[in-house]
C-alpha cells in the first residue's frame, strides 16, 4: 500500500540544514524571551488599541504564533480585568491601559452597564475551545509563562472538571461551559472580554455562542469580544458582528513541499507507518514527524505498529513514538510539549487536535491520511454517528502547514492530487449542520429563544434538523405541544449532559433507583474504564467478562463501579482487573457532581418508599426501564440470532462484540443502546434489554403493541421533518412484540 507518497509532486525537494532552522531551540529560552519572538508580540499594542476602539475584533494568524496564549495575557497586562469604582451606575467600567480608550467613554455613555445587581471586585478574560484538552493545557502553559499555579490567577473550566478560585482572572474552558454559563447570565456580566478561540473549527457550541454574544453585546457597551481564527473564515465572522476589524498578524513560516500518493492508500494506517518508516530512515536530524490519524484507536494501533518495526531495525535512528489523542492522560499529553533528548526524532501520532489547537515545535515531516472523524447526522439511521470522512481541503492545508513552523518542512500526503482538487470539500461543513440538535434546542429554550430559526447564527441549521430536534423533546416531555419549554424541559436543562442522558435521572427519581441511574450516567460520560492492551485482550476480556450482567451492559458498567468502590481505593485492585483507574476515579467525581445536580433540582434522594414502586420490578428491571424511558428512539428489536434492526428505521445493527449481551446465551427480543458506533457496520454500544411494553408505555407516539405480533413501530423514519407543534403530525410509531410473545 505504501509506495505512494513520493516523488511527485514537490519539484526539487530541499533538505533542511541546520542553517534552515532557527539557530536556537526555542524552548531551552527563559520564558519572557520566549514570548518576545512569538510574532503576536509585534503586533501586542495593535491588538490593544484595536480592542479598545472596538467592541468586536477578528484575529487571524498562523498557527503557532501566539493567538492562544498570549492574547488574554496582553489585556490583562493591560488592565482590562479591573473594576474602577468611578464608573456609572452599574459600579464598573473598564478601559484599556488609563480606562481614556474608547470602551470607557462607551461604557459611561452607557450609564448603568450589566446588572446592578452582579457586583464583582473583578471580571474575567474568557478564552473559549472548542477542545477540553486544548483549554487545559493552554491554561497550564499560560500559569507557567505567568508563574502562578494553576487554578489561581489563571484557571479552567471544562465539563466535569474545574480549576478556579476566586482570584481567577484568566478563564480558559470549553465553548459549552461559556454556553451554559450563558443560559443563567446572557449577559456574561462576569466577563470583560470573551475571546473565542479557534473560531474557524465552528463547533456547535461556538456557532451558538456567536449569537448569544452579538445579543449580549447589544446590552453591553462595555463587552469585548475578539474572535481568532487560523484561516480565512475571518470575513464571514466579522461581517456576522456587523463589520468587525480584521487584525492579521504577519506570519513566520518556512516553505513546505507537498507530495501526493499516485495511488489511493488501501488500509491508511498501514500506509501511514510505512511513510513514517522510510521518512524517518532518509531524512536528516533534526526534525519531528506528526502523522495525522482520525481517532485514539488507530492512533494507537499506529504507535503499537511504530515501536514494533522500529524494535526491529537496528540501523534506525533513535525515536520516539507519541501518542496525541483528547482522551489522553494530562501526563502523557504533558509530554508531548517535552523536547525530545538530543539525536532522537519524535514520531508523533495524533488525530485533527494537532492541526490548529496545539502546538508542536520541532515538526518538519507531516504524513496526512486525509481522514478525520466526525460526528454527524446519518440520514440513513435517523440519528448521529462517528463517521470516517475525507477531511476538507482546509484541514489538508492547515495539517500540511504544522511542517513549516521551524524550518522548511515537508508534507507527505496518502491521497491523489485529484482525491485533494475533486473529493474534498473547501472546508468542513460546520456542526450545527450535521449533528443533533436537540442539546442546543434546549438550551436556546432556556435562553428564551422560542424561535429558533430567527435566532442569529452564521449558518443557519437544516429546518429539519431543528424539527427533528424539537421532535425529540417533545418526546422527552421536555417541550409542549407548543413547542414551549416544559417545567420537566428545564430540569432536564440543569443537568450538564444530553437531554436523553438527565432524562434517565428523571426517570430513575420516579422508579426509586436514582443512585444506581447516577452512577451509569456517570460511567458513560467517561472514556470506557475497561482497558484491553495490546497483546493482552485475551485475558482483558476475561476480566471484563467476569463483571457482565447479562441482560445489560448499563447495569454491567454499575457492577464495575461498586465492585471497584467495594475494593476500597486498593490501588492494585483496577489494574488487576483490567480497569483505568483513573477512569473510574473519574467517574466517581461526575457522579458527586451530577448528585449535587439532582439534589439542587429537588429530585427525591435514596428510594422512595412507595409500593408503586417496588412493584415496577427488581432493581436491575427498574434501571433498565430508567433507560427506555430516555433512550426509546435507541430501540432495536430481534430479527435472528444476535441481529438485530432498529425499530424506526429498519436498519440492521449489530450487538457491539464487547456487550455483555453477546455472550448471554438469552436472546433479548427488545434492546435499547446508548449509541451507534460506526466501523465497518452499524454496532450499538452500552446495550440493555427491555421489555416491548414498557417502550409502548414511555412512548405511546412511536411504539404500539400489537397483542399477537408484539410491538411495533408506528412509522419507519418517525421523528424527523415533523415541524412543531409536534402533534400535529406525528410520526407513526414502531410496534413491540409484548406479552403474547410466543404466539
Ligand atoms: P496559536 O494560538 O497562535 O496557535 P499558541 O499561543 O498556542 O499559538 O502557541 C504559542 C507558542 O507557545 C508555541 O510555540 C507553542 O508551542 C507554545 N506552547 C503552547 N502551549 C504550550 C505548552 N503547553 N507547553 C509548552 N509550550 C506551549
Ligand atoms: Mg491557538
């Protein structure tokens, strides 16, 4: 597969000399002066004075060249977390440097600016992501440039997980916690300036957050808001604001010589490590390599596939092999910032976070696959999947550019020129064009937005989508006929997680097994716990085995977390059974936070007394039936021997081979799941059984029971381009097979 990506293509392609590079390397500099050669520093008071003429700044700038970091640090050096008492009827007011600038005079002409009510001895610079793993580690790198600890003068926020205090002024987190944040402050009254960051990866949550800001900023004469971007999206968002200035900041970066496959790859990974093998054999030290996979598994296989052959060489060069994936341990992700020791190469092997939202120093070799994962709507299953997609022809750019940071690079690419010109797409189709909406719904509900297509956005959602969405909370009960928020729509908008997700805490608080509904809910809203190392799945799935609950994997992933819990923090007790211990630590910290949740909602605590509902079955029937309750659009019913077809679409899906279902010699004849992952086929993961009634009885729209044949769906494809009010046409629904089963 591998003879692709050479020769053609790049012309003469140079070699880099010593003299090429920079003479130093950067990182071996004290701090202070290794934010002085950051081009973003020469264009410090521009940013500055840009800020405080204008309410709304568009940044645009090379990867690499100080956006992230140093941006928020200007304007706090600047002053712009400061409250001056002096100002107007709201008791603060912000200006740049003296507080003479523009954003002063604006404010006070403003008179009472935010709430009167909010008083804050302080406000915030927030710098949103729209990765967590980028938010951490940008915070950590901008304490250490700043020398404050972490969680002090500089902190983040991202799900789950938060390191504040009250003396944070530089607040670093996820898109989705500023949108949240929004849902009880519209305003952001706690903020001076938000700055969105990586604006052009135009995630769900950034693309809402453009209109909750343009609404804010309408209240707020005092807000700043700077938007980055590496690419040249930059227009379109400033044209969004009204005509934004554009600042462009003039960037560092060396030639690099691009080389496309004659051939398509076959198997990418394979091609990818061959790639890696002969670049690292030919080509002069220094200079990393960073080969761009689409997920932590083949990342992973890629790395395990590294080492080995590199083992077998003898007459390699030293390497090493890194692993770059969100779901990565914070050490191991440290790590990747670390130089390498002298005369060794890196061979770093990462999915799209390495593209923009880190930054590697040192890269002179990319090999791109031209895969990415996305998460999207599959018309085909009426509801979301990770799918394995080209990238677009600006991702391709963007990776190709990460050889070109330090010296002159190369950028070996495992697709044609024509797969590059024909196939891709300019640029990625934004999120909130692809995915569920129903999350974003909810939210912009709770924000008052009835209307959600009249709400400001750079591109709008399919009509469709936003019908599809409203569809399923009004499945959920979380919206009227109306399509109004319901009381039951915002409780389940308090909780941090889909609305599918909290609605199995809403219904575990009726059924009386709130506890063991926040413990599954907290299990899968971290990565899988279960480890399964290579050359050991034997014994892994062993392991794993031993804890399956055979009707349920939601109720295996219980077991696993009391047994763990039962161990008592014996450190050895997780790795002896095969389980990331750190993963279930994890989870026990989301559950003390979706607990708090609960409690604060009002929700009933512990079980309640009633007959009602110990009559609703065993503990583990009550769990399962929490789960249909929320999860009945995930229904899929037996059609023979371990195959199964979801109920509404008809299309087959398999039982994913590490459910405990698979080696229950019972066949289940309803299942409900918790999510379709994609690889070769359609596979349901996290997977319990359930009993056809009780998906009637949840949702009597999409299911009835048909008393000879079970039951049945009402309609094939029900939910989707149904528009509000619901009611009005519903979707026909699926019929379960009930009681009558064997006749
Ligand atoms: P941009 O946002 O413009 O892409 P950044 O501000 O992220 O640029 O990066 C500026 C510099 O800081 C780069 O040289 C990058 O390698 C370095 N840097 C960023 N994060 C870290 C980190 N966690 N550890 C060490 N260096 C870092
Ligand atoms: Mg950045």
């Amino acid at each position: 597969s591998g003879d692709g990506a050479t020769g053609d293509g790049g012309g003469n392609p140079r070699t880099v000399s010593a003299s090429d590079a920079e003479e130093v390397d950067v990182t071996t500099l004290p701090i202070p002066e290794q934010r002085r050669r950051l081009p973003v520093y020469a264009a410090r008071s521009e940013v500055l004075s840009a800020v405080r003429e204008n309410a709304v700044v568009v940044v645009v700038g090379e990867t690499g060249s100080g956006k992230t970091t140093q941006i928020a640090q200007y304007l706090y050096e600047d002053g712009w977390t400061a409250v001056t008492a002096a100002a107007g009827g709201g008791g603060r007011r912000r200006g740049g440097g003296d507080g003479t600038g523009a954003a002063g005079t604006a404010a006070a002409a403003a008179g009472d600016v935010g709430p009167a009510s909010k008083q804050h001895d302080h406000l915030l610079i927030g710098i949103t992501q729209p990765r967590r793993v980028a938010a951490v580690s940008v915070a950590a790198r901008v304490a250490e440039e700043m020398s404050t600890p972490l969680g002090g003068t500089v902190g983040y926020a991202i799900r789950f997980e938060e390191r504040t205090s009250p003396g944070t002024a530089l607040k670093f987190m996820t898109d989705g916690i500023l949108l949240r944040e929004s849902v009880s402050d519209p305003d952001l009254s706690a903020y001076a300036v938000v700055i969105m960051d990586e604006a052009h990866e135009r995630s769900l949550a950034t693309d809402v957050l453009f209109g909750v800001l343009r609404r804010a900023l309408a209240a707020r004469a005092d807000l700043r808001v700077i938007i980055t971007s590496a690419t040249l999206e930059a227009g379109k968002f400033a044209t969004f604001f009204g005509g934004a200035p554009v600042l462009r900041i003039p960037g560092r970066s060396f030639p690099v010589d691009i080389f496309h496959a004659r051939t398509p790859a076959g198997d990418y990974v394979d091609a990818a490590v061959w790639q890696a093998l002969q670049v690292h054999l030919q080509a002069p030290l220094p200079g990393d390599i960073l080969i761009f996979l689409t997920g932590a598994e083949d990342v992973e296989v890629a790395c395990d596939e590294l080492r080995t052959r590199l083992e077998r060489l003898d007459t390699a060069p030293p390497a090493v092999v890194l692993p770059v994936y969100a779901a990565l341990p914070a050490e191991a992700q440290a790590r990747i910032f670390a130089p390498p020791p002298p005369g060794t190469r890196r061979l770093i092997v990462a999915t799209n976070i390495a593209e923009t939202s880190l930054t590697l120093n040192g890269v002179v070799y990319v090999i791109d696959s031209g895969y990415c994962k996305l998460k999207a709507h599959s018309a085909r299953l009426g509801m979301d999947a990770l799918l394995l997609c080209p990238t677009s022809q600006s991702s391709a750019d963007q990776r190709a550019g990460r050889a070109g940071r330090t010296a002159p690079g190369k950028a070996y690419r495992l697709y044609t020129q024509a797969a590059y010109e024909d196939e891709m797409l300019p640029a990625a189709v934004p999120e909130i064009q692809r995915t569920n909406l129903s999350h974003v719904v909810l939210l912009l509900l709770s924000l008052g937005v009835d209307d959600v297509l009249s709400f400001p956005l750079l591109d709008p959602p399919r009509k469709e989508d936003v019908a599809g969405a409203l569809w399923s909370l009004w499945s959920l009960r979380a919206v009227s006929d109306a399509g109004r928020l319901t009381a039951r729509g915002r409780l389940l908008s308090s909780f941090p997680l889909e609305p599918a997700a909290a609605a199995v805490l809403v219904a575990a608080a009726d059924l009386g097994c709130a506890d063991e509904a926040l413990t599954v809910v907290a299990m899968l809203s971290v990565p899988s716990v279960f480890l399964r190392p290579h050359g050991r799945e034997a014994p892994a799935d062993a392991a794993r085995a031993r804890f399956a609950v055979p009707d349920s994997d939601h109720l295996t992933l219980l077991h696993v977390y009391d047994r763990w819990r039962a161990a008592g923090g014996d450190r050895g007790w997780a790795a002896d059974h095969y389980l990331n211990e750190r993963g279930l630590r994890k989870a026990a910290d989301v559950r003390s936070q979706l607990a708090d949740v609960y409690r604060a909602a009002g929700l009933p605590a512990g079980r309640p007394a009633s007959a009602a509902a110990g009559a609703m079955g065993d503990p583990s029937g009550r769990l399962r039936r929490a789960v249909a309750a929320a999860y009945f659009g995930n229904a899929a019913r037996v059609v023979g021997r371990g195959r199964y077809v979801h109920m509404r679409t008809g299309v087959e899906c398999g039982l994913h081979p590490s459910s405990a279902l698979v080696a229950a010699a019972a066949v289940a004849d309803y299942v409900v799941f918790h999510e379709l992952v994609w690889t070769s086929r359609e596979w349901m993961s996290v997977v319990s059984e359930v009993e056809g009634g009780w998906l009637a009885e949840v949702a009597p729209e999409l299911y009835e029971v048909r008393t000879a044949r079970g039951v049945r769906p009402l309609a094939v494809g029900g939910g989707r381009g149904v528009v509000a009010p619901p009611r009005a046409a519903p979707p026909a629904p699926a019929r379960v097979e009930e009681a009558g089963r064997g006749g």
